[in-house]
C-alpha cells in the first residue's frame, strides 16, 4: 500500500508539471534539458544540449552538443588556454549546429543573508556578482552585463535531479542566468568572458567555434547479388563487423564505381544520438530523407538501390542535419551490364581455350620443375651460408668475454663468479638464436640489452633504448644479433679515455614500409675508417647481410655508417619493404 501511494503522487506530480518549490536540501546532484513548445514543457522532444559538471562554476549550452568525433583534429588545434584547479579558465567547443543559447546554473543562491543550494555543493562565487561579455568573430556584440540583469530561457527548460531517478521527480531550477541565443555562420568563433564586478578577476572564458560540418566521413563498399552470397556477407559485415569486402573512404574520392546488379553501401561510424545524416537523389531542388539507426555509434547505413540504371552516372547528395547548408555531392558510377554470348559459341570457345590451355600447362610444368630444382638448391645453399655466418657469432663474442673474464678474475673473484654467470645465460640465448633464421624484434632488442649490460661490467658507458609507439616489436620479425658486432665497435673503439659520458642510443622506428634501426655513439673515433682495424664481427654483419638480401625477394636490408666529428658515428639499418 506504501508504494502505491507514493505511485501515485508522482504520477500527480507529473500531470501537474514541474514544481519550482520542491528543490531538495542537499542541492541537485544532476541537471536535465528539455525544450518548451507553446510555454510547455515537452517531454518526448529531444533536447541537444551541453551541461558542465565544474566545481564552482557551471553553464549549459542548448542547441549544440558535445564536440563530435570528426572534429577531434580540429579540436586539438583550437586553444583551451591555461588551466586551474578543479574548474577550467577556458573551455572549448567545435560545434556543428547554428543556433546555441548559454545559461548559467548558480551552486547557491543568497536569500536573507542564508545561502540556498542548489547543485551539489555551495562552492564557486556568487552568481549575483558576477558579469559576463560576448564575442563572435573578436567582435563585441554583448557588452559586459550583470548576470543578475538576466531572465531565464523561454525555449528551454532547466531542471535538477537526484540520483537514483526512480525515487526522484525533475524540479525546475530555481534561477537561471540566460546569456541569450547566438547565431553562427561557419567558421565563426564566439567567446563568452565571465569576471567578478568588484575585482574584474577573470572566473570563465567559453570558446565556441561552429566548423565546417561535411558528411564525407564515410566508407563505400559494394556487395554482389547472387549464388545466395549477399545474405551470408551482409550479415558477417553488419553483425559482426568481418568480411567486408575493398572499402574507399568519401574524404578522399567524390567518384565511386558500382559493378550493375551489385548492392552500394554508404556506411557512417561512430555517429552520436545527436546526429542525424540526410541524403536526396538526383538533382536539385533536393528531397531529403533521413538515416536513424538504434546504435549509431556502430554504424549508420545508406543502401543504394542494385536497379541503377546501368552505364549512367548518379548524384547523391549528403549533409548532416545540424549544418543544412554544407552539401557534400557524390557520384555512383554504375558499370554496363556484362554482353551475353550465345551458348553454342561459349562452348566452342570453351573447347578451343581448354585444349590451348592444357597444352599450354603441360610445358609449363616441365619448365617449372627443372626452375624448382634450382630453386631448392640454391635456397639450401643460402641456408647453409647464413647458418654457418650465425654460427660463426658465437666463438667471435666468447673470444671476447674470455679475455673479459680473465681481467675480472685477477681483481674480483666474487665478481668474475657473477659475469661468468651472465655471460653463460647470454650465451644460452645467443646459441639458441643463432639456429633460428629470424627472431622477434623484441627478443632482439632484449638480447642486445642483455649484451650491453654485459660490457657495463667492463667500462662506463649509458644507454637507451627507444621503440616507436606505431610499432608492435613482439610481431615484427628480425635476422638475430645483426646489431651486436656495431654496439661492440662503439664500445671498443669509439670512447676515449678524454669522453666524459659516453653514450649509445638504439631508436627503432617506421618510414611507411619500412623498418629503421638508428644506432649512434658520440665517440671521438669513427671505427669504421681505414685507420681503424674492422672487427671480425662487423665483417661477419656484413656478409650476413649480403646473404640476407640475396634470399629475400622483395625486400633487403641497408647498412649505412656516418661519422661526424663532435657528434659521433651513426649506424643505420633500413629494412625496406619489412612492414606491411
């Protein structure tokens, strides 16, 4: 019986509207937006709105919501300004819509000297002594005005909340401060300024500007009729998002191509509730029609009709709803029915071109067999090559820790015991790569850091390691310990004893499709002149290099080595064509 009277007071409370009186003690924890038709309330209206959720100051903006994704970019690049505690000095927007209205929503209000809360908190200034100013294209159009001077929004109204919603009926705001409506043309900017009177102290500056909103963010694909495909494809693709076939994006084609009889898709992701896209056929004056989805967000589609007359090319008009006034035109061109042959001709083709053809595969296979044989000898030889290179890194780092081992056993014993120890661990790693033709770009790079942690035992040097974010090292295949013998070279020959802190730096980054590892020291000696010995190991590099590039098809490795005095030697390895 309890729950049913409370039912029915709230249903009451509904008929009756939206009571100023009810505002609760605590204060609104929430806010909601809904447009005025006639004066009323309107319920099932669908308000377009922006409302802050700041400790000491808050606004709404209605007509406009938030920043759409498409504008991210353009976002990024439109200055929010410094920055304070808790509530931003300047807030930003790219807006799409024409027609904003702003309102300002007081924490409190001041009545016979007590303070009334209205939403969440009674922080921030008093509304009453604030002023606010207006801007559009850096032009005054609203001079500085006390927020007390203003009234309330007539075409929308502003109502709190507390949560859960179930136990609490929207009350309208006690008092709103409504700046007024501003009317944008694109690529306009309005700046709204609030301060203190007294102080003139700056408490909020909104940025708004209004881009330019054309609906080319789109992908155009086309599925094919028949044998039963469409439905099996169409569902995999709308459904689960896989098998969709070659996709073209409209921000960078006007002009798409459609086999006849196919089916044209248009499809728009990761729209908002807030956006609407509309589209008209043929030419001028439009008649538009909309495109509404349950999800926007994981897609919108425009299907094209497979009835298109065939041989023609047709316009389609696209704009979103919020900016009428930018028109984005594309054009479907639809691809001539396929010429049918007679079927007494098709078969004598068929014959004719099933005899060539097999005469034609017959010594073709002869041909290829004898290219195989060679082939596969040639691929054995190369791998044995490679293998014995590889193999041959081995004894060549082993030779060196040896002799390390030795001066660290005349001064340290405890210490030689811990570097053999690591040496014995980095030798396991290096012996089991060395078998392998290719290794993880991350294995890689850990082994050459297990290496250069190795010679820190020995001298004092520094080290980074740099992988660009664009870059997966885990997937990325890599030939094993190809940087080794240039780090060793660094190591040995470029400091002198008159460096003060020497370095290396490893940078592992893309240029389109291909993969560059950036080795440089700041040493005082370039190791690869012709007065400096070359290392057996960097001879080594170099072979396998060669090898490498002989087996590849399609794709090589480049060493460059460049030395610059004052700076260093760098050591570049471009990987050309090694990423997809």
């Amino acid at each position: 019986m309890k729950y049913l009277i409370i039912l029915a007071l709230m249903l009451c409370a509904n008929r009756q509207g939206y009571s100023q009186e009810q505002i609760p003690e605590t204060g609104f924890s929430d806010v909601i937006v809904k447009k005025k038709i006639n004066g009323k309330i309107c319920d099932s209206c669908r308000a377009v709105s922006v409302v802050t959720k700041e400790y000491d100051f808050n606004y709404v903006i209605t007509g406009a919501g938030h920043t759409p994704h498409r504008f991210g970019r353009l976002k990024g690049s439109f200055s929010y300004g410094p920055s304070r505690p808790r509530a931003p000095l300047v807030s930003a927007y790219v807006i799409s819509q024409r027609n904003i209205g702003i309102s300002f929503l007081p924490n409190f209000l001041q009545e016979n000297g007590n303070k009334i809360q209205l939403y969440r908190n009674f922080g921030g200034p008093d509304y009453t002594k604030l002023e606010f100013r207006a801007e559009q294209n850096g032009k005054v159009i609203k001079p500085w005005m006390p927020l007390s001077a203003l009234g309330e929004n007539s075409n929308y109204a502003i109502l709190g909340i507390n949560f859960p919603e179930d136990k609490f009926i929207p009350v309208l705001w006690k008092r709103t401060f409504y700046a007024g409506d501003f009317n944008l043309d694109i690529m306009d900017s309005l700046k709204v300024t609030v301060r203190e009177i007294t102080t003139k102290k700056l408490l909020q500056r909104i940025s708004i500007l209004r881009a330019a909103d054309t609906a080319n963010n789109f992908i155009y694909y086309q599925l094919p009729l028949g044998d039963g495909g469409l439905n099996a494809n169409l569902q995999d693709i709308l459904n689960l998002g896989r098998g969709e076939p070659v996709a073209f994006g409209g921000d960078t084609s006007t002009i798409f191509k459609k086999d006849y009889g196919s089916i044209g898709i248009l499809l728009y992701k990761g729209l908002t509730f807030q956006d609407e896209v509309e589209y008209s056929f043929g030419k001028n004056p439009y008649k538009w029609k909309s495109l509404t989805a349950l999800d926007p967000g994981h897609g919108v589609f425009l299907v094209l009709p497979s009835d298109m007359t065939a041989g023609k090319d047709h316009d389609i008009y696209l704009r979103y709803k919020s900016q009428p006034e930018t028109v984005h035109s594309i054009t479907v061109s639809v691809k001539p029915p396929p010429f049918e042959i007679p079927w007494a001709q098709i078969a004598v083709i068929s014959i004719l071109i099933l005899t060539l053809g097999l005469t034609w595969f017959y010594l073709r296979n002869k041909r290829n067999k004898r290219k195989l044989a060679a082939l596969k000898q040639k691929n054995e030889d190369t791998e044995t090559r490679l293998s014995l290179l590889s193999g041959q890194l081995n004894p060549h780092f082993l030779f060196n820790s040896l002799n390390a081992i030795q001066g660290t056993i005349n001064n340290n014993q405890e210490k030689a015991n811990a570097y053999i120890a690591s040496v014995a661990s980095f030798m396991r790693d290096v012996m089991d790569n060395s078998k392998k033709e290719f290794v993880s770009l991350q294995e890689e790079l850990k082994q050459e850091e297990d290496y250069l942690k190795l010679e820190q035992e020995r001298s004092a040097f520094s080290y980074t390691i740099s992988v660009s974010t664009d870059l997966r090292p885990s997937l990325i295949d890599f030939p094993p310990l190809l940087l080794q013998p240039v780090l060793e070279n660094s190591i040995r020959h470029a400091f002198g004893q008159n460096l003060s802190d020497p370095t290396i730096t490893i940078q592992i980054f893309r240029d389109t499709n291909n993969l560059n590892v950036k080795l440089a020291d700041n040493g005082i000696t370039f190791w690869n002149s012709d007065g400096v010995q070359q290392g057996h190991g960097l001879s080594l590099t170099r072979k396998r290099i060669a090898v490498y590039n002989e087996k590849l098809e399609g794709m090589s490795i480049q060493m460059n080595v460049n030395y610059s005095e004052g700076s260093g030697t760098i050591t570049t390895f471009t990987l050309q064509n090694w990423l997809s």
